[in-house]
C-alpha cells in the first residue's frame, strides 16, 4: 500500500475517533496537519519536564546530563569548549562562554506597522532597496548591511560543507519585525544515516521506520520526537533553530514568500503533494535553495523547531524565543504530502513535543 493510501486510510480513522497516537501517515499528510492532534495543556508532561535544560544548556545524554552546546559530562561535571550560543548572545573571544550579541543598525519607521533600515523605502507593505552607505566592515546584501566576514564563511573561522553561515539581520514577516543574530545552519534536513550514529553512540532513541522511509540513501529522518532532535542536536554540538531563526534562513532580509522568491512552489523547487509517494534523500532540489545556500527549508519533510506554539508578538521584536509555557512545539516547512501555501515561509503549526510524525523531521543550528 502506498504511503497516498494509507493516508487516506488514516483520515477514516481520525473521522471515526479512533486513536491517533501511532508513527504512521495522519491528518499531517495534508496541509491542515501541522495542527492535528495538539494538546491544550498548559505545561509540559513529566516526561519532558524530566529532560528540559534551561537554556543555553542542551540535553547531552540519556541520563539527563545538561551542558552547554558543544561540552560533554565527563568525570561528573560539563567539561569542553562552547560551541554554540543561545538566540540573543554571541560566543565570546575565547569561546569559553557566551555574551550579549551587539545592537543592530537603527530602524525607520515608513508605515503603521512597517520598519525599515535607514535608506530603504516602501513598496507594497516591504522595505525595499539596498542601504548605502554602510558601516565600515559591512556591505550591503539582502536589503541590508551585514558584515562583511558573514558572507560565505563564519567570522570563527571555515565551516564544514554541510553547515552554512547565516548572517543576523532584519526581517518583517506579518505584523513583526524581528532582529536575529548570526547563526550557522545545517545545509540540509538530518538524514537517517546521521541520526542512526548518535544512537549507535548510545545517545538518542532509535526512530521507528515501519514504512521503510529512513532506509533510502540520503533519507531525512522522521518518526523522531521533538526531546530527540533536542538530544541529538546536542549531541552534536548544536540545538534547535528558533523558529525566528529558521524563518530568517528562508526569508533573509527582503521578506520573500518562499527560500527562493515569490514563484509558487512546484516539483522542480520543493518536494510536496503530487511531486512522488514520501521524502527525497536531503538536498535533491538546488533550485529550492534558499538566499543563504539553506535546502528543503520549504517541502520534503516538516521540521521541529525549539518554540513553543502561542501567538505572536507584534510589533519589534529581538531573538525572540517564543512562549516560556505551554505543550505543543512548533513544526515548519510543511512536508511531501503539503499544497503549496503550506509551503510558504510565514506558515506555521504546532504537535505535541511526545508524537512521532511519519513526515516531520529537523534540521540543527550553531548559534554565534
């Protein structure tokens, strides 16, 4: 049976109110998925309670050890260098902590609910046009002044392949405008192949595969839950985007619809619904590519990020890391079994952190 069918067979069910807390394909293979099945509970379960880390700490084993991004416990305490920072705050000089990232340029206010950088003017609700002149050691990129070591590589020295840098900036999407520091993303979704090393290392839980989607080279993996990406990205020495984060890794400054620009989403850029029966191995559509190099942001499979879902804060706002309450996490992207709209950068859902989808994956950041 196709993953198509027994998705349809899954919504009989759901229609039905039989339970729908199992690994395979659900109400999440349509575009309404990403608020299927969220709980209205108002804190977390004991089960994530026992495994929350106040931030900037992460998850980094399954005796429930907290340490910063990049240490490991070893001989009963967190030894290791910092790799990675919380949203708001930078790696220090001698990355041995973090501290408060530095202000961003100033901003003009053009409309009612539009801010701009100085220079930029308005058109169609967006600020437009490059900013000139900027600071010494910026240039003018994405609508924006960003430093000039953002471009192509980290400011921390070369990165591996598969991460790129993302350099902070300022974006509006809706009726915000938010401010992000830099961070360095992962190129693509976690594959299956890479997340089965943290659980031979005896770090994650194993991810079910009963349909056979992680056994394809280059499969992203799925069926995890949001505590399992925690844990691996960790494990790692990184953790989840913000969901601000991930937005700006799409968007980047000039407030577009999709990581490639205002074209509605077909098979050549993203893999959604009627482009094939499940995910491609991670970085198959280039042409997808967001401005930074960022691929599958928008298809392929949804992805968790470390929010809480709530609404959302008007007006300016900096590093924002959502609500400090509440069950649900927040899923973005959409996913193979998505229409386009579901695809577009601004789209949002939420699951409960516990469940396993067969179409939601994640991707990791390095913050700083």
């Amino acid at each position: 049976m196709t993953l198509s069918a027994l998705g349809s067979a899954r919504a009989q069910r759901i229609d039905a109110g039989a339970p729908t807390n199992d690994t395979g394909p659900s109400a999440l293979s349509t575009d309404a998925a990403l608020t299927a099945d969220v709980p209205t509970a108002a804190d977390a379960t004991p089960d994530e309670a026992a495994l929350r880390c106040p931030l900037p700490s992460v998850l980094v084993d399954r005796a429930g050890h907290c340490c910063r991004p990049g240490q490991r416990w070893l001989r009963a305490r967190c030894q290791g260098p910092v790799l990675t920072c919380p949203p708001g705050e930078a790696p220090r000089a001698d990355r041995a902590g973090c501290e408060p990232r530095p202000c961003e340029a100033p901003l003009v206010r053009l409309g009612q609910r539009l801010w701009c950088l100085a220079g930029q003017t308005e058109r169609e609700g967006r600020c437009v046009g490059r900013v000139e002149p900027c600071p010494a050691g910026s240039v003018a990129a994405g609508g924006g002044c960003v430093p000039s070591a953002s471009l192509g590589q980290a400011p921390h020295g070369p990165l591996p392949p598969s991460v790129l840098w993302v350099p902070g900036g300022i974006y509006r999407a809706g009726a915000r405008v938010l401010s992000v520091g830099a961070f360095a993303m992962d190129r693509t979704e976690v594959t299956a192949q890479a997340y089965q090393g943290c659980v031979t290392a005896g770090v994650c839980e194993p991810a079910p595969d009963p349909y056979g989607l992680l056994r394809a080279p280059g499969a992203p993996v799925v069926n995890v839950r949001w505590m399992d990406a925690v844990t691996y990205c960790g494990w790692v020495g990184g953790r989840l985007p913000t969901e601000a984060e991930w937005e700006l890794a799409g968007r980047s400054v000039d407030g577009r619809r999709y990581p490639w620009g205002e074209r509605l989403a077909d098979c050549s850029l993203a893999q959604l619904n009627g482009c094939g029966d499940g995910p491609r191995a991670v970085g198959s559509l280039p042409a997808g590519r967001s401005p930074f190099g960022v691929l599958d942001l928008a298809g392929n499979v949804a992805e968790w990020v470390s929010d809480r879902l709530g609404p959302l804060e008007p007006g300016f706002v900096r590093d924002p890391t959502g609500p400090d309450q509440g069950l649900p996490r927040v899923v973005r992207g959409g996913s193979f079994g998505s229409v386009p709209a579901a695809l577009e950068l601004g789209a949002r859902g939420g699951l409960d952190p516990r469940e396993r989808r067969y179409n939601v994956g994640f991707r990791c950041v390095r913050g700083g």
